[in-house]
C-alpha cells in the first residue's frame, strides 16, 4: 500500500537522517573535543615533561699541574679525574653551593699524576665510585703518586659501551695518549650533550664522532707550536708532546673546530693548556681566528672560554 510504504519509507528516512545527523554531530564534537580539550591537556602535560633540565660544568683545574671537572644536575653531580688535592675541589664545591656529599662518582680518563692524585683517596677512603677501564686502573694502581689504591670502589667500564650513573648517560671513547689507556667522555643528560677530551696527542675518526656531537666542549689547546720549539724543553720532551700520543696544539685545535662547527656547539672550553709553551690569549686567538675565517663568530655563534690551571672556572649551568 503506497500510503504504508510512504509512511515506512519517510520513517526509514527520518531514522537515517537522525542518524546521519547524530553521526555528523559526533564527528563534530569529537573533532572539536580533540581540537580543542585533548590539545590542550596534551601541550600541558608536554610542558609538564619538557621541564628545563639543567646540566651545571666547573673546572676545578686544568693543565700539568693538575685536573679535574664538575658535572651536575641540581640534584648530584659527578667529578672526572682527580688530579688536585681534596680540600681544593672540597673548597671549589663549596664555593659555589654545591655540597661535597652531592659526588655521587668519580671518571678517569687516563693514569698520568695530573688526573688521578686524589683518586685513591676518593675512592677507597671517602667511598666515591670510581669508574674506569681496567687498563687505566691498572696503570693508577702503580702509579707512585697515589697513596690510596684502588680496588672494591673501581666499576669497570669498556670504551663505546654507554652506561648510566644515575639518569646521565656516560661513554668513554679512545684518545691517542701516552698513558696505559686513554679515553674522553660523553656525558647525555635529557637534551644535553657534553663532551671531554683531554690529553690526546690527534683527533682519530672514533674521537671526532664523539667531539663532534658535543653542545659543550672541552678540548685540549695545549701548546704553540712556536713557542714549544723555540722554548726550553730538552728535545725528548719536545718530542713527546708533538707525538701523536702526545698533545694538541692550538692549530690542531682550531682546524678541528672550523671544520666541524654546527650551531647546536655553543660552548668551547679549552683545556690543559701548557704553562711555558702557550698563552691563553694565543690559544683563544688563534681558534677565534681559525673560526672566523669560517665564518662563526665567537661570542655570536659559540662561547669560547680558556681554562685556568690553577684555580677553578665560574659555574656554568645550561638549560634545555
Ligand atoms: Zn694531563
Ligand atoms: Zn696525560
């Protein structure tokens, strides 16, 4: 009957379109509750987790006579190498509010004197972790100039293979040195990256890999290799320091850094810089220069900072 069948039909079309409609107000809302509530939970909770995260680095000392390093989070912090005495880095810490009990370990990058004096000292009498490759333990424990040696407080490390202290992600890599191993640090912490390579006589492939992802960078300027040659050392000196396992001099330094500058290097920090074959200003000169010819401008695009050898840098502290 075609009164029934309209009427079924216009009721069949009036439950699809209040259907329709229904499906089409959902779409709708949803789109917008998705649009606009979820989004903004969302960013919130994104700004809730991308909270700055803040890396804080000092040199306590640099050069022959003695290194060492802060690396910290406002919670704990770490030292590498232990080269100058327990009341200097106790009086460097304290300087700057950073309570001694905060170390929470020790990283040592090679086992000459000026690295590891108060390794020892830290590690077996103050209970401080020290980590290390077993080479480099070995070398420390027959090194005469560290009183305390080394055994229940050595966590053993091997070069390329990431660990954690805590929430920072550390490797050591290979440097060509003199020591009896030798290696540089690279430290992540949330989006930082920070990168130590002291002592090391060139830049192998394996150490600019590492170097070259650094937002923070200390690297070795240690001599002028003018004034080395023209200067008092006895030859065999000389020869050692311009070894390929010896050190890096400020050319070396600088034609490493122009050629691998990217924007995300904001700070370099020259290290172990030599007493009577180089000068701050020289070695800061000489990169700056190197640098500019590149086009980076230092103040601009990059801090560049010498590190004193005889006391402490100010406290660094970079956000992310
Ligand atoms: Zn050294
Ligand atoms: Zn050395």
């Amino acid at each position: 009957m075609p009164k029934r069948y309209k009427f079924i039909n216009f009721s069949q079309n009036e439950e699809t379109l209040t259907v329709e409609y229904r499906i089409k107000n959902s779409i709708i809302l949803l789109f917008l509750f998705r649009l606009i509530i979820p989004t903004n939970l969302c960013n919130f909770a994104l700004l809730k987790q991308k909270k700055m995260m803040q890396l804080q680095y000092m040199s306590l000392a640099s050069g022959s006579s003695g290194n060492c390093c802060y690396i910290g989070t406002e919670e704990y912090g770490i030292l590498i190498d232990a080269g100058i005495g327990i009341r200097t880095i106790k009086k460097a810490l304290k300087d700057n509010n950073i309570p001694f009990e905060r170390i929470v370990a020790l990283c040592i990058t090679h086992d000459h004197a000026d690295h590891i004096k108060a390794a020892g000292h830290l590690g077996e009498k103050m209970g401080i972790p020290v980590y290390t490759t077993t080479a480099i333990l070995n070398g420390m424990n027959r090194n005469y100039c560290m009183n305390d040696k080394i055994y229940s407080a050595h966590r053993e490390i091997v070069k390329e293979v990431p660990f954690m202290i805590r929430d920072m992600e550390i490797t050591a890599f290979e440097v060509p040195h003199d020591g009896s191993d030798n290696v540089g640090y690279r430290i992540r912490y949330g989006e930082h990256t920070f990168v130590l390579a002291t002592d090391m006589g060139h830049i192998t492939p394996t150490a600019a890999k590492y170097l070259s992802e650094a937002n923070y960078l200390v690297i070795e300027a240690n001599y002028d290799a003018t004034m080395l040659q023209n200067g008092p050392y006895p030859l065999h000196l000389k020869r050692r320091i311009v070894a390929p396992r010896g050190h890096m001099d400020n050319a070396e330094t600088a034609e490493f850094l122009a050629t691998t500058y990217r924007p995300e290097l904001t700070h370099i920090f020259l290290c172990h810089l030599s007493l009577d074959n180089n000068h701050p200003q020289l070695a800061y000169k000489t990169i700056e220069g190197r640098l500019y010819n590149e086009g980076i401008r230092v103040g601009k695009d990059v801090q560049l900072i010498t590190l004193a050898r005889n006391h402490a840098s100010q406290l660094y502290v970079f956000e992310k």
